[in-house]
C-alpha cells in the first residue's frame, strides 16, 4: 500500500497499527536492556540495564554512552602532605566514577622505600575503590601532566555517597608543594 492508496478508511489503521506503536517507542526513549531492533545509526536509546542514555555509532555497529562528566574538586592549589583522610567528599549526584585526576607541579622520584599512596573510599557503601591502592612506586608524577587512576572495583556512586580521600607518604617520597586532585564523574542521567 502507498500514501496514494490510503484512504480515510485505512487511514485510522495506518495510524493505530503502524504508526501508534512507534510513537510508544519514542516515548519511551526506545528503552530496554538492548539497543532497540532495527537500531538507525546515531540513534538514542536509554539502557535500562545499566541506567544510562547511549547511542548508536555511525557505523551502527555499536553504542556510546551519553551522559554528563563532573571534575569534583578535592584540593586546589594545595600541597600533597600525608594526611589519614585529605578530604570528605559528598556528591551530589549519581553515576560513575572514571578516575582520581591529580596534576602536580614537580615530578617524584619514587622507589620502594619512598612514596605517596592513596586509597578513595566510598564511606557510604563500605567500600574501596581501588584494589590495591594506587601508589608512586614506579609510577611517578610529571610536573604539569595529569594523571588519572581508574577505580578497579565499585565505581557506581549513588546520590550523597560520602567518598573519602586518604593519602599517605611511605618513608620520605618527593616534596609536592602544589598539586589539584579532582575527581572524574560520568553523571548518571535522572539520577
């Protein structure tokens, strides 16, 4: 059948048969726990397995996630110093944690006897992000570059999660007079 063909008697099944179901997708955001079938390439659909709005590539044969990234602040323009707990952070919204970001105004020379270590914490749930902690050791800071530590486990946060910082020196590491940490948060849309 063709548009020429409709008339007002199939038109009403045009609407309700074809039409209607479609509008229901749309207004769901195509939601499901799979990309929606027939997916077109750069096609928005909400995940509801994982929470998050992604879509289709253009080669559509895959998805990108969608979603807003937050930098929180822990420490501005402040020295690194071995501390049991640097910061209580609460956040204020749901989502992801990608990385603790830290950029440093000197480059460390670390060995095994001499470095800084962190542990974050997700005080709310009981839970440590990174296993084992993040450290120095052979892994040393460049003056002026960032570097990013990816949580190893339980990086799903919830709102007013309190995530706590905690930084401590082994022996005596490099002195940071001046460093920002921050840490990278994928929003969880509706969250």
């Amino acid at each position: 059948m063709t548009w020429q063909d409709i008339d007002n008697t199939h038109l009403g099944d045009v609407v309700y048969n074809r039409i209607g179901p479609n509008l229901d997708l749309l207004r769901q955001g195509f939601a499901g726990t799979s990309p929606p079938a027939n997916a077109l390439a750069y096609q928005l659909w909400y995940d509801t397995a994982n929470q998050v709005w992604k879509q289709r590539n253009a080669a559509n044969d895959g998805d990108v996630e969608v979603s807003a990234r937050a930098v929180l602040p822990i420490l501005l323009n402040g020295a690194l110093v071995d501390l049991d707990i640097l910061r209580t952070v609460p956040v204020p919204f749901g989502g992801e944690i990608v990385g603790l970001n830290i950029v440093t105004d000197v480059t460390t020379s670390s060995d095994a006897s001499n470095y800084w270590e962190f542990r974050l914490q997700n005080e709310t749930q009981g839970v440590e992000l990174f296993s084992p902690n993040y450290d120095t050791n052979g892994d040393d800071f460049v003056a002026d570059a960032i570097k990013t530590w990816a949580p190893t486990q339980f990086s799903s946060i919830n709102p007013n999660d309190i995530l706590k910082l905690h930084i401590s020196a082994t022996g005596t590491p490099t002195a940071v007079p001046s460093c920002a940490i921050g840490l990278d948060v994928r929003q969880r849309l509706g969250a």
